[in-house]
C-alpha cells in the first residue's frame, strides 16, 4: 500500500480513538459533574447525548474501516510475529466490547418511552464510562503493537 495513504489512513485512526476516547473523558470528568449542580441538567442532556452519539458513531465507523486497512497492511509485514498477531486479536476483542456497548444502548428498550427524551440522553451517555476504561486498555495495547514492530524492525 501506498505511503502517503497509510500516513493519513493512521492519522484518521488516531483522530477517530481520540474523538471518541477524550469525548468520553470530558463527559466523565467535566460535563457529568457539572450537570450534578446545574440547573440546565434538562437541556444539556437533551442536546449533548444525541450530539456525543452521533460523533461515536462517525467514530466508531472510521475506526473499522481504517483499523481493517492498518491490519492487513501489518500482518503483511515481517516483522508482525505470532505475538503481534495475538495482541491484535485481543485489541479487537476489546474494540468489539466498545462498539457492543454503543450498540446495545442505541436499541430501543422496553419501556423506553415512558422514559422521556432527556433520561434516555443521560443513559446513554452514562454508558460512555465502561467505554473509557475499555478505550484506555486499547490505546495501550495499539501501543504495544507499535512498539512490537519497531522492535522487531530494529533487530
Ligand atoms: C476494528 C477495530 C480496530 C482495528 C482492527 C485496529 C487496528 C489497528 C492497527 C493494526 C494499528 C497499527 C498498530 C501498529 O502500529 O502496529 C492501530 C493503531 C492504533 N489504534 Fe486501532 N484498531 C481498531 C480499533 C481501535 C480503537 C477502538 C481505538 C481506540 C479506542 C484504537 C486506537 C488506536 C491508536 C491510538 C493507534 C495508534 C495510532 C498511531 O500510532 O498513529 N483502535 N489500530
């Protein structure tokens, strides 16, 4: 594969993890607690669930289509061992858990009507924080893979 299309094919990757991740961040460490002692609780959950989930969405597309690409571009390589391999499959695993997350919140349940618009909103933003951990582990593993190969590169 080309180059040039791999450097940005790598530079979406990574703006799509860091959308999604640090989004995640700032919801857990800003937004939620300020919506604790606010009074426009009602209306900021109203308008940053919907808008945060389609971003995930925009998100999690990116990082399939492109993670697909840098894949295979890897495993062509020499130097991507059986212990590379191993790690990605672990990586995917754990991506899979992220994008199920996403996806189980997105279905409308039972009883979901009843809820109003904005407790919907909130419980699907409170989701986002089993995502953060999981998007934490991936980031150190998407880590270790580079390191894997530089290593193997250097030898
Ligand atoms: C279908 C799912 C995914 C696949 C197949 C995939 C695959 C890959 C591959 C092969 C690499 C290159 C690793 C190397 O340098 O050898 C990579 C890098 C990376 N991935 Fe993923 N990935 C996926 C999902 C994710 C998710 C969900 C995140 C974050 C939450 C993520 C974050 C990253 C980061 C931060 C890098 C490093 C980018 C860089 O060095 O510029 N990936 N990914």
């Amino acid at each position: 594969m080309g180059e040039a299309f791999l450097l940005i094919v790598r530079w979406l990757h990574a703006i799509a993890a860091v959308t999604w991740v640090g989004g995640g961040i700032f919801y857990w460490a800003v937004l939620k607690p300020a919506l604790r002692t606010q009074d426009s609780n009602t209306f900021m959950a109203r308008v940053a669930g919907p808008e945060f989930g389609q971003l995930v969405g925009v998100a999690m597309g990116t990082l399939i289509l492109t993670g697909s690409i840098l894949a295979v571009d890897r495993l062509s390589e020499q130097e991507a061992t059986g212990t590379y391999g191993i790690l990605l499959g672990v990586k995917i695993l754990a991506s899979a858990w992220m994008f199920a997350v996403v996806l189980a919140r997105r279905r409308p349940r039972r009883g979901a009507e009843s809820q109003g618009s904005s407790k919907t909103a909130m419980s699907f933003l409170t989701s986002v924080n089993s995502s953060i951990v999981i998007g934490l582990v991936v980031f150190f593993l998407s880590d270790m893979l580079r390191f894997l190969i530089e290593r193997n590169l250097a030898q």
